[in-house]
C-alpha cells in the first residue's frame, strides 16, 4: 500500500470515527477552530465525550460535568455536540444557557461555523451516502433528511441568528444568558448550562450575599428552566449543568445533593478521597494531573499561588470550601512569615506615602469605616507601618488626616487621596500639611479585580505587615487596636471595606482594608473598646470644642490630652524612630 493509499484510508476510518462517536468528531473537527495546531490530547477527554454523548443522545438524562477551566467542556459541550447529533437526528433542539451572555453567544456562533465548514458537510454528504445503503432509511429519523432531491439539511437563510439558529429539518439551537427576564419559546429536546456562575459573583464578597446569589441562580434553573423541554419521559430529554465549582451552595451542589444528580467530576490533580471521585476517572495515582501536557507542575503551583487555597480547591480540584467571602484570608495567612518585629525605619525606604478614602460614613454601627494608611516602598517590598480606622464623620476624618499627616512628617512623600465625593475638598486641606498631595481616580476596574492584585503580591511577599506582638506598635496612630490586629468588631457588624489605594508608579495596590480578613482569622483583641462609642465621644467632643471657641479669633488647640497625643498610648506615634 502506497503513502497516498494509507492516507486515504486513514482520513476516511477518522471520518468514520467522526460519526460514530462524539470524541472522533471532536478530534476531526479540531483544526477547523485550531488549523494546524496539535490537539493536546489526555485520556480524560473521551470520558468527557462519552458523558456527554450519553446525555445529548438521551441515553441518560440530568447531570453535572464537573471539569477545571481551560479543558474544552464549552468546545465539547456547547459547539460539538449539536453539530454531532444533527448527524443523527436533524430535528435535534439544543437550548444553551450561561452566567455569561458572551459565552453563550461566542459558543453560538461557533456552532454554526462548524455547521457550514467544508469538513463538516463532507461529513454530512458521507452519511447520508451511508443511510442510502439502507432499505429502511426513510422509516427512520432520517425520513426527510433530503428535502429538495437529493440535496442535505442546511440551515434555514430567515431563522440564522447567532443566539437562533435553525436547520431546514427541525432541529433548533437556542442560547440565552441564565437569568434573562423572558424565556419566551426557549424550549427543546434538552437544555445545559455552561458556568451556571460567574466566579466574580463569589470573590470578595459578604458570605451572606453570596449566599442569597446561589439561592437566586439555583431557583431560577429549578423554576423557570426546569420544564423547558418538549418530551419530559425518561429517554426523550436531557438535563446538563457543566463548568467548575465556585461554592458550596452553587447550583452544581444542590443537583447532586438535593436531586440525585448523576455527576462526573475530574478535579486538576486525582484524589482517590475526594468526595465525588469518579469511576470513570481514567487515571488512578493520587496527584495525577488531568493533562500532563497543560498541568504540568510549576504551572499547578502557579495557579494555586494565583487563586488562593479557596479558589483553587473550587475551580481546580472541585471540592469548595466553606466559603468566607473574601480571598485575602488566604493572602494573609501567605504573610505571616514576613510579617517584620523591627520598625522599618532602619530600611532603605524609596518612597513613602500614606492614602485614604475619602468616602466617609457616620458614627452609626451600620457604616463603613474610613481607613487612613502610612506605607514604604523597597524595591518591590511594600511595607504598611501605621493604620488609623475608625468610623468617622467628615470633620473627623479631616482632622485625623490631617493629624496623620503631621505624625509622618518631614518624611512623608505624598498623601494620596481617592478623588471622589469629598476628596478634592480634603485634597485641598492636606496641601496645608503636605506639599505633594495627589488626587486619585481608580477607573472603571471592579474592586474585585483590584483586590485580586493585591492578593497576588501579598501571595508573593511583596506586601509586608508589622507582627501584632511587635513592640513598637504600643503608639500607632490606629486608636482601636494594633495594625495587625486591627478591628475585630468589623467582620461581627458585617462592616463594608473602606477602599484605601496606594499607588506605585502605574501599579494600583487597593488595601481593601485587611480589618475583616484579619478578624476571621482570629486574631483580633477581644478587649479593644467599642469603635462606634469611641466615634460618638469624638464628635461630641468636636461639637463642645467648636461651641466654646466659635467666637474666637484663634483656631482650637490641639487636644494634648485626647486622641492626638498624651502619654495612654492612644495616640499618635510621634517618636524617635519615626521615618
């Protein structure tokens, strides 16, 4: 047999395997979307086309795929597997849904390329070439597969919408972003949802709202998706959620737990304890990696040191933890060995500057507290060495700045303050303290993201904390605890995050402040005094000062016994070893 003979007859066994099963269809139709590029193949993938195909083929009905990001479940799930059943069945209805309106619609759109792609209709023509062979042919499925002679299905020129499309046989594939207020006409043989959630709906946010969001996106699959099959007999539908896990309370979690959901689950690296460990996991070593060529280990440390123990055990091994609604938990634990006895002051220091939001609150329990942040910057090593938090009103936190300007001082390069709502008011203010003060507006990047930054350094050491039992943070300007204790009231009275930016050069480092990562950690002092008392005798104490002095043509003393100064340790650090 010649070198043309063999490949001939290779092509046509892959065109054979293409039609028969979903993962030679994949594999075949892999360099229409990748061209010459080599599929990185891994064992995994054909248990993953099998259990889809099973479903898809209604040979099983409802399951969760559980699968890391990165590993072809969209490209199996949303783009292939349609494309392959109208092989079979052109009347085949697909109904396509995800937490992303540019996932659903990309996928869509690559679905119908794959329908018109050359490779695919020499697949078409082929099969049905073979169901000619057939007596019975028009008895089947495929009794109106040729509708004008003998020309194939195609896709229909007034339904070829990116999110509609549908074949001149019946088959129908819709897509729709979860959650869209009308479901009007999404209906079909069966339904999947791709990423049923957003990991953004899950980083850095109150354990309660995320919480109520899972709840909201599991009721809204239960309630208004559920029924939106056209056969709901067992073996003439099927159900699928497919993506990564983000939380314990996610959509994936209450199927299997609350439904009896038929799961496969294929975390990055193999644990044979995993909770939902699989039988059909082709691999049996414990670390295993899912595809030796993509998870190789410097890249599995990488991610892990870039998503935090959290996410990483969600996304990549599956198995979420109890969530605790913030990922800089896990940054701060990645800080404990750095965290610096010694006061900074006998360090180089390049830079220093303090920061503050200028988005005050009120002396009610329920506000956000205002945080005021002294940093130093050596090289790449960001060091925070003074903290002052606390619930403040607009003078308050005039003042307090303005004192914590004074205590850095002559050192102190620049006062950045967030220019928004009072900012350019308390910019103008400081300028009487510090001479380079700096408005600064962080954009249009979620506080998400910016947290994420943050976390990233602080993962890599880049951002050291002072050690709680340093002694030299007895007069720290922070009047209701240490810098790294902080307030542990905060995380109790569910207390928002007062944004404090500090910038270096083009690199935003948002202090979304540490007071509730800090405090769930435990480390917080149980006997520092109530904040919104301390703020209430503050302003009380501000009132009686203006009252008595609002005649007088001399502005106010500083108050030598109060929280600028004295000698209970409460105030301001003003020592020697300042810097």
């Amino acid at each position: 047999m010649s070198d043309a003979e063999r490949a001939a007859l290779r092509l046509k066994m892959d065109k054979e395997d293409a039609i028969r099963s979903l993962k030679g269809f994949l594999r075949y139709m892999w360099p229409e979307f990748h061209g010459q590029a080599q599929l990185l193949d891994a064992p995994y993938i054909d248990v993953m086309c099998d259990w889809i195909e099973d479903r898809v083929m209604m040979r099983k009905s409802n399951g969760y795929l559980g699968i890391p990001p990165g590993k072809m479940k969209s490209l199996a799930g949303q783009v292939m597997s349609p494309a392959w059943v109208w092989l079979h069945n052109p009347r085949y209805q697909a109904v396509w849904l995800s937490a992303s309106v540019d996932v659903v619609s990309r996928d869509s759109a690559r679905c119908r390329e794959l329908v018109n792609s050359e490779r695919y209709q020499d697949l078409l023509q082929m099969q049905v070439a073979r169901l000619r062979h057939f007596d019975n042919w028009r008895g089947g499925p495929w009794h109106d597969v040729l509708l004008k002679g003998d020309k194939p299905w195609a896709i229909k020129h007034d339904r070829n919408q990116v999110l509609w499309f549908e074949t001149t046989a019946g088959g129908r594939r819709q897509c729709l972003q979860l959650g869209a207020k009308r479901l009007t006409g999404l209906r079909g043989d069966g339904w999947g949802v791709d990423d049923a959630v957003d990991v953004s709906e899950v980083i850095n946010k109150p354990p309660a709202v995320v919480r109520r969001r899972m709840l909201e996106i599991t009721a809204d699959i239960l309630m208004r998706l559920w029924n939106r099959i056209n056969d709901p007999r067992p073996g003439h539908h099927h159900r699928m959620l497919i993506g990564q896990r983000t939380h314990t309370m996610d959509p994936p979690g209450y199927m299997i737990q609350h439904k009896g959901w038929d799961h496969l689950v294929l975390p990055t690296e193999y644990d044979p304890a995993h909770p939902h460990c699989s039988p059909l996991d082709p691999r049996t070593e414990p670390g295993e990696p899912l595809n030796p060529h993509l998870d190789t280990p410097a890249e599995i440390a990488d991610r892990k040191t870039s998503l935090g123990a959290s996410q990483h055990a969600a996304q990549e091994q599956q198995g979420p933890l109890a969530s605790t609604g913030s990922e800089l938990d896990d940054a701060l634990d990645a800080t404990w060995e750095s965290r610096f006895w010694e006061h900074p002051s006998g360090l180089k220091i390049e830079k220093r500057w303090a920061s503050t939001d200028a988005t005050f609150g009120t002396t009610k329990v329920t506000s956000s507290r205002v945080a005021i942040e002294a940093w130093g910057k050596q090289g790449a090593i960001l060091y925070m060495y003074d903290l002052d938090a606390a619930l403040m009103s607009w003078p308050m936190m005039r003042d307090r700045c303005l004192a914590f300007s004074l205590a850095q001082m002559p050192s102190l390069d620049h006062f950045i303050v967030e220019d928004k709502a009072l900012g350019p008011a308390l910019v103008s203010d400081l300028k009487l303290v510090v001479v380079n003060v700096d408005g600064f507006n962080p954009g249009s990047q979620s506080k998400e993201a910016r947290i994420g930054v943050l976390s990233a350094r602080m993962r890599s050491g880049q951002v050291r904390l002072p050690h709680p039992d340093a002694p030299w943070q007895r007069k720290l300007s922070c009047q209701f605890g240490e810098i790294a204790t902080l307030i542990p009231i905060a995380r109790a009275r569910g207390d928002k995050w007062p944004d404090t930016i500090a910038t270096e050069g083009q690199v935003m480092v948002p202090w979304v402040v540490l007071f509730e990562a800090e405090c769930r950690n435990g480390t917080g002092r149980a006997d520092l005094p109530d904040a919104a008392a301390q703020a209430v005798i503050w302003d009380q104490r501000e009132r009686d000062k203006r009252k008595a002095t609002r005649h007088s043509p001399h502005a106010p003393a500083m108050d030598t016994e109060g929280w600028f100064g004295g000698n209970d340790g409460g105030g301001i650090w003003t020592g020697s070893d300042s810097f």
